[in-house]
C-alpha cells in the first residue's frame, strides 16, 4: 500500500470541510472512479451518503511509485457531473 502525503494547505482545507482522513485514505485506497486532472495528477472519487444525500469525496493527486501526494479533496453534491459515462 501506498503511504500518503498530504500538502499543509491540503491539510487545512480537509479540516475546515471535516472530511475524515479515513475518507482520505479509502478514496485513495479503494476508489470508485480514477479522473484525469490538470498537469498530470490523478482525481480518485468515491461516494458517501451524509445526511441523506449523495456526495462524492474527489481527492487530488500526484501518484508516486510508493507514495500518494494530496493537493486538495473536496466535496461534490452533483455526482453525475463528475462521474464518466453521466455527462
């Protein structure tokens, strides 16, 4: 398993979301969907349900071999924009 790194600003903006870290690790760990994102990171997405609505956690990335850096993760309330194949 990859080790995970996650950028002091990333850090920040996950604590003032309250996304868990376990959330952080199961997104990168187990994703549902893999999305190409900007200068060649990675985008891995998984949904929850909170509060009775389906969100879907999108975890920035630089992949290393060994390791996972994060960028930024954030919440989306409209998973079908960002899923593939629901455009």
């Amino acid at each position: 398993m990859k080790s995970i790194e996650i950028i002091p600003l990333a850090l920040k903006k996950i604590e003032q979301r309250k996304i868990s870290r376990e959330w952080i690790e199961e997104t990168l760990n187990s994703p549902e969907q893999i999305a190409e994102g900007y200068q060649g990171r990675k985008i891995r997405q998984r949904s929850y349900t909170i509060s009775g609505k389906k969100m879907l956690l999108r975890v920035v990335v630089d992949e290393e071999k060994d390791r996972f850096i994060v960028i930024t993760a954030y919440l989306a309330s409209r998973v079908e924009r960002y899923q593939e194949g629901k455009r």
